[in-house]
C-alpha cells in the first residue's frame, strides 16, 4: 500500500531523466528564469519574514512577563486558520484601488487616481507578506518549544558570565534552539512552494502556477510535469534541511530538569512594546482579515447563502469527513502493523509514505492523474479492441483520484499521531491482555481503541481542516461540476467576487480554527504553571 | 509424580543469538519457583517462554501435564491458562480497578465476575479502592490490583516479572512476604523472576539460580547459601571469600584458620590443594582466640558489623560479629573459626 501511495512521487521524479520536448524548450527559455527567480525571492521573503516574527513573538512570550502574555501564547498561532490564498484576497480587497482603505485616503486628501503612491498588494512583496502573516506561527511554535525546553541553569549560567537578558538571549538561547528555528523556517518555506492560490490570484509566475499554465494551457502534461519535478527538488532539500536540524535537536537538550524558566518581568515603554509586538502579528494575521471577512459576509449572506451553498458545504464536509476516515483506518492498519511485525519493509514504508505532506497538491495532482490516466488508456484500449467498448476514464476524473491525491498528501499527519498514540502504550498492556486469554484483534478492540481514542480524534480533526482548505489538487482532480468551498471561494474570488466569496472563506478559515485550538490547549497545558 | 509446570532442555534466542541452554525445572502444584540471576542472564526469557511471549527453539514447557510448547509448535498465550504480572504492572489506565479485575473473566457470566472480583479485591484488601482508577493509586495498591487481576481467572500458573523492582528497598521484602501469603492461601502454583536473592528468598520455595542462559542450580535458599554447586552460586549468594587450603582426610581439610571438619565426604584425595568457601558468619569474633586479624574496613549494619580482616599472610576473610564489639581500622582483633557446612571447590 505504501507503494502505491509513492508512486505519484516516484512519477514526478522520473520525469527529471524524461528527454525534453519543444514545450519544454520553449519553457526553458522563457519562462523557466522567472520561475526560479520568483520562488527564490519568495522564499527569501518569508524566511526572514517569518523568522524575525516567529522568533521575536516566541522569546517573549516565553521569558518575559508583560500585559496579555498568556493570551498571546496561544493567541499568536490563530493565523495558521487562514489558507494563504483566503488572507491574499481579503487584503486585496480591503487595499487595492477600490478598496476601503484607498477610497477613504482619497475622500479623505482630495487626491485623484493616479496622484499618490500606494504599495500593490498584488505583487511579490504584497505575496510574501501575505506568506509571512499566515506561516510565521510555524515558526513560532517549535522555536517556542525549543526555549522552553532549555534548561534554566543554561540561561542562569550565562547571566552569572555577565550577559544581560538581551545578550544571553542572543548568544546562548538561540543558538540553543537554532535546529528547531531551522525546521520551523523550512516547513514555512514548504508551505510557500506548495501554495497555489495565493500566487495565481497575484498573477506571479512561479512553478505551481507554471504548472497549471503548462498543464491546461499548453496542454503538456511532461513539461508540466518536469516543472513538477523540478519544484520536486526544492521541496525535498527542504525536507532533508528540515529532518536534519530536528535531528540535531536531540543533541541540544542541555538538561532533563524544566524547572520553570527564568521569568523577565517587563516595565514601562516596554512592556507596552511587548504587547504591541505581540499584537501586530496577531491583528494583520488574524483579526484584520477576519473582521473584514464578517464585514463582507454579513453584506452578502442573504444572497449568497442559498440551497446550493448548502449543498456546497455538505460536500465539502462529506469529502474531508470521509477522506480524514479513510486516513485515519489506513493509518491505524500502517501503525498497528508496524507494531506486530515490527518488519523493516513496513517501518521504510511509513517512512516513504511520511515524505507525502511536503509534497506540494499541484505536483501530487499531476503524480496522481499520470500513472491514472495510463491506467485508464490501457483498459480503454483493451476494451476497445477485445470488445469494441470505449469504458472511457474510468479513474482519473473521478473522485477516486481525489482520494487518492488526498491520502498520498494527509495520511503522513494521521499516521503520525496514530503512532504517537499507540506508542504510549506499552507492549506489557498487549501482553497482560495476553494472558487474561484476549486474542490480538479482542485487543485492538478493548485495550488500544480505547486508550487511543483522543488521538484517532486528533488524526481525523486535522486531516478534516486539512482537506477543507485544500486547494490546488482538488481543483484538478474533483470530478466534472464537483465544487467543495475551497474551490469557490477561489473561483469567487478569481472572478472579483471578493465580498461573495467570504461566507465560503469564513466557513473555511471557522473550521481551521480547530486544529489551532487543539494545538493551542496542548501548549498551554504543557507547562502547567507558568 | 506429577508436576503443575515442567521445564525440559529449553533452548531459546531472538534472531540469530542463543539466549537460554538446556533450561530445566519443574514445579509441584502450589509451590513458588524462582528464576535467580544477573540482568541479561535469561531469566525473563524463560518466563516469557512459559507464558507464551516467546517461541522455544527446542525443549518442552508442560502447564498442568498439557504441552504448550514443543519444536514447532506454541499453544499462543491467550490459550495457555497463565497469569501474569507485570513489572510496570500494565493495568488499562481506561479502567476501574474492578473493571481491571474483572477483564480477565469474560467467559463467566455476570453475577459469577461480580463474585470473584469481590472476592480477589478481598483477599488482596482492595476493596475500598474499587472504583479508583489506577492513576489514583499508590505503587503498592497498584501492584496488589495487578495481583488480583492475574489471579482471578484462576490461572494454572501465575508469572511475576520483577514485581518488585518499582518498590521501595524497604517496601520490597514486606510486599514480598504477603504476594507469598496469598499465593499460599489460594495454593497457587508461580514463578518469580528477580535480581535481588531477598526477594527471592522471602517468597520462593524453590530458586533457580540462573547465569548466561544455564541453570546454575536450583534448590531451597538454604541450600543455595550453604551448598552452593559452584563457584558462580557460591559468589552471587550472599557474601563470601574464597581461601586456599588443603584437603587433610576424607572429611577434613587444613587451612591457615585452622581445620575444618565436614560431615560429607570430599570429593579429593588427601594432599590435593583446594579452594574453600569461607562465609561471614564462619568466622566469629573471640577474643580469647589465638588466631587474629587485622581490620581493614568495617561495615555498620544495625543488628550488627560486618568487618573485613587481613590475616599475616595476607589472606582477606569476612566476619560478623555482634553489633556492640566496635573495633577501630588497623585493630587486631581475635578470631575463631566455626563452619557448619564445608563448602570446597576443586583448582583449575
């Protein structure tokens, strides 16, 4: 099953070696520059971005004591409800030409049209700081982590060496917690390269949207898939960065006493900068948009809430519920699996199966419908000629492939904390069932399912969000006239829509806002006390 | 003769390494058996092997005369009729103490369970705590719970895995000698398996001293301290020094100390040089004594010292002696010889 699950993978991948066409020449002299510069610039973008963000709100909300501390520490990771692509046409809409913002500058100063200068939210810079807004609680979260992990004496130590906190802050606490910084910034970094909503609503040529313009423009799906590939490459260094730096992490625990960390007690001026550096991220990121979204959706509801957005979000849930179940068994089946046989083929094969969730939906989509739509020709072929009967395709426009892309990209999460789950259960649980004469299948039932039940949950919430906000693989691969509300609001959106779409963006951004808060109860209850 | 468990020629091993050689023993119905032994010596293998965690490469296991366990075939452990109890002691942390207790008796009908849980949460003085789940519970409680568990089923074997090495030192030995007299009020057949000989000396009837994967020797605690087979018995049982000496007549040999007497024949001929095991308690202190010893260190445990003394020739014995003659280091002090059992092993 795991291979079946790499096979999209190994697909895009071997189309690296395919020779190339006049497509991809074309492409290659064109296109392929800008692409590579764009993502580049992006990817730069964010990093610093996110970083500065990530790092500064983590260190203060770790350390240091100022007004709203404990609210923000949860409050800092709400940004991660909003899709990319939902916060760049919510601030699109407040700030371009016709937008609040602008309209009331203008009422307000008398300027004409053309008389001022305001920054373009639709461009590379307008993109990053979208990218920055939605993505720097990744970093946040394991840099957070990562100091509150260190021990106290590391930090005591420093200030009886005589650094301020500021200087201990800069040259022990950091560099103590680099491996996680580096694996927060890379998944960011994973996520930005994966997005296509955000740039194609900007119009910015980077690869994702490369490969739609390939795909369904050019009509060549092996240069389309070669820039899968390619795209391919930047994501799996970022993995490799990603593995790496965590794996380092372990050798960076100084102490396995967390006695509770020293707490800087801020006055005056800068407390109250704390606060506002706290709060900004969490304003623009969250409430901002948000707020814009009820604006709109209040406008709009009447309107735009009607049988068929019913019947949209029905879909929508019956899709990402039964796609989160099918995760879920399929993990469970992984899982327990790996515990009874404990063989090396299945331990490799959740490995390969885990690479699934960096893997951008485009690249997934296109891995996906290749090999399926080979499969369909030749059974179509076959038919035809043993017995004159066209099946047509019979898997790759169905919503088969779409579960398929689905699992190939989310089952890695679900795995995951099935496995967590199960490994908090020790094997002498599965052997005193054992001898009080309980058959191994008595015992899944029994003893695993039970204790395991807050974890399956957990798997099947975040697969479900996940799912929702999925855009790029959903929008090739769903069925002929199958709409979820993800692809609407894009679709709403892309036709300047932006005030009919919000009640689908809202509905979105509301459901994702349940992983946050299941994330957010397990960091507040991780440090009872502080 | 019958017996409740029987152990045969048992050779066991994960992948390609041996663990256990031609492991026997048996057991008779309501005894206590225990496998002695260092860490990694194979004595959770053999439990695990009865229980039916682990398959046996060769030899036979027999749980009430029935084979459980032959080349090529293993009765898996759901079927094998064992109790067992574990040393983190694995009770579902989802369930009461009484659903705990009551996991095991799916088979009987309703009202049967709510009898024999009662009556186990009795016998091990849990019944207060029925309604506790185990998190609520102390180390102690916990262990009984598991106790009870295992028990209720009415298993033909109960298997204790180091029971009680999550104890206390001091809890230790106390909780031994009431798990002992349990088993013994419901006669039940187990086997223990411990690194610690006090353990294992307050609950078994029968010890099994174990060492890289052979049974060394098994008998009674008594037997194991003052009959040790062989040296690697004689040096993990108690304490103990090994002097030189020479065998004088079938029955006595001459050491430095002065003669021994045994009422055993020695196995070698008069002249031969053999090694002699010497214990604590063969040596008491007596100052009127002519034989004396230097102290070179000295141990205070309570009831009383133990003392270990350099002789002229250099030779390092032990001695206890009672707890109000309190000599300083680098005092003489007179000793006398007294050994009941004559322990000697031959020189290679």
């Amino acid at each position: 099953m795991a291979a079946l699950l790499s096979l999209p993978i190994f697909t895009i991948a071997s189309f690296l070696l395919y020779p190339s066409n006049e497509v991809w020449q074309h492409l290659r002299t064109t296109v392929l520059s800008e692409y590579l510069l764009n993502s580049a610039l992006m990817m730069l973008g964010v990093g610093v971005g996110t970083l500065v963000i990530g790092v500064g709100c983590a260190w203060l909300t770790s350390v240091c004591v100022f007004p709203g501390k404990r609210f923000f520490s949860w409050a800092l990771l709400m940004p991660l409800a909003f899709p990319g692509y939902i916060i760049a046409y919510t601030y699109t809409g407040m700030f371009d030409f016709a937008g609040p913002v602008q309209s009331w500058l203008r009422e307000l100063t008398g300027w004409g049209p053309r008389e001022y200068y305001f920054p373009e939210i639709r461009s590379l810079g307008g993109a990053v700081t979208m990218f920055t807004l939605v993505l720097y609680p990744y970093v946040y979260l394991l840099s957070r982590a990562a100091f509150l992990e260190q021990s106290v004496c590391v930090l005591e130590v420093s200030r009886t060496l005589g650094c301020s906190i500021w200087s201990g802050f800069y040259r022990v606490a950091l560099p103590l917690a680099r491996p996680a910084i580096v694996a927060g910034v890379s998944l960011a970094l994973m996520e930005t390269l994966a997005d296509y909503g955000t740039v194609s609503y900007f119009g910015l040529g980077v690869f994702t949207t490369g490969i739609f313009r390939t795909w369904f423009g050019l009509g060549d799906a092996a240069a389309a898939a070669k820039l899968a590939a390619i795209l391919l490459v930047f994501v799996f260094t970022l993995v490799i960065i990603e593995r790496w730096s965590r794996r380092r992490a372990q050798y960076h625990h100084t102490s396995n006493r967390y006695s509770s960390l020293p707490q800087y007690r801020l006055r005056g001026a800068r407390a109250w900068f704390a606060f506002a550096a706290c709060l900004l991220p969490l304003f623009l990121g969250f409430i901002l948009p948000a707020g814009q979204l009820a604006v709109w959706a209040l406008q709009t509801y009447q309107t735009m809430v009607d049988a068929s957005f019913l019947w949209l979000t029905l879909h929508s849930i019956l899709l990402a519920a039964s796609a989160a179940a099918l995760a879920v068994v399929l993990a469970l089946f992984l899982a327990y699996g790996k515990r009874v046989f404990a063989s090396k083929a299945v331990t490799a094969s959740i490995r390969v199966v885990a690479t699934g969730y960096a893997i951008p939906g485009t690249v997934v989509a296109v891995g996906v419908i290749i090999p399926l739509a080979w499969f369909d020709n030749q059974v179509d072929g076959y038919l035809r000629e043993h017995f004159e009967f066209s099946s047509g395709l019979l898997l790759s426009g169905s919503l088969f492939a779409l579960m398929f892309a689905y699992m190939v990209r989310f089952l890695a999460i679900s795995v995951q904390s099935v496995e967590s789950g199960l490994g908090k259960i020790r094997q002498s649980m599965d052997d005193a069932a054992r001898s009080l004469s309980y058959t191994p299948a008595q015992i899944l039932l029994r003893v695993h399912l039970p204790l395991m039940r807050a974890t399956v949950l957990t798997a099947f919430l975040i697969v479900f969000v996940d799912v929702m906000k999925e855009l790029p693989a959903t929008l090739i691969l769903r069925p002929f006239n199958f709409n979820t509300l993800a692809v609407r609001a894009f679709e709403l959106a892309g036709d300047e829509r932006l005030a009919d779409s919000s009640t689908a963006a809202l509905m979105i951004v509301a459901v994702g806002l349940v992983p946050v808060l299941l994330l957010s109860r397990s960091i507040s209850t991780s440090r009872a006390g502080s | 003769m019958t017996s409740q468990l029987q152990v045969d020629g048992l050779d066991a091993g994960y992948d390609d390494l041996q663990v256990l050689n031609q492991v026997s023993f048996s057991l008779k119905p309501g005894e206590i058996g225990c496998m002695l032994g260092p860490s990694g010596c194979g004595k959770t293998t053999v439990l695990r092997s009865i229980a039916g965690f682990e398959n046996a490469w060769r030899g036979r296991i027999l749980i009430d005369d029935i084979e459980v366990s032959t080349p090529g075939f293993s009765l898996p452990p759901e079927r094998r009729n064992i109790g067992m109890v574990f040393q983190d002691f694995a009770l579902f942390p989802h369930l009461r103490v009484e659903e705990n207790v009551r996991f095991g008796l799916h088979r009987l009908e309703r009202r049967e369970q709510q009898g024999r849980v009662q009556e186990m949460l009795a016998i091990v003085g849990m019944l207060a705590y029925a309604q506790a789940y185990p998190h609520q519970l102390s180390g102690g409680q916990q262990q009984r719970v598991a106790l009870a568990r295992a028990l209720a089923p009415r298993p033909s074997i109960l298997l204790l895995d180091e029971p009680f090495s999550n104890m206390d030192v001091d809890l230790r030995e106390q909780l031994a000698r009431e798990v002992r007299n349990i088993l013994k009020q419901e006669n039940n057949t187990a086997v223990l398996v411990t690194h610690d000989q006090n353990e294992a000396f307050a609950m078994a009837d029968q010890i099994c001293v174990m060492n890289e994967g052979s049974v060394m020797q098994q008998g009674s605690g008594y037997d194991l301290y003052h009959r040790p087979a062989n040296r690697f018995v004689a040096d993990f049982i108690g304490q103990g020094v090994i002097i030189p000496a020479t065998v004088e007549s079938l029955t006595s040999v001459k050491t430095e100390l002065g003669m021994i007497r045994s009422d055993d024949v020695i196995d070698a001929a008069p002249g031969t040089l053999v090694d002699v095991l010497i214990r604590p308690d063969d040596i008491v202190h007596d100052d009127e004594s002519p034989e004396s010893a230097i102290v070179v260190e000295k141990a205070f445990r309570g009831a009383d010292f133990l003392y270990f003394l350099r002789m002229d020739s250099g030779v390092e014995v032990l001695c206890l002696a009672p707890s109000h003659h309190d000599h300083k280091i680098n005092e003489r002090i007179g000793i006398r010889l007294n050994v009941d059992h004559l322990v000697t092993f031959s020189r290679n």
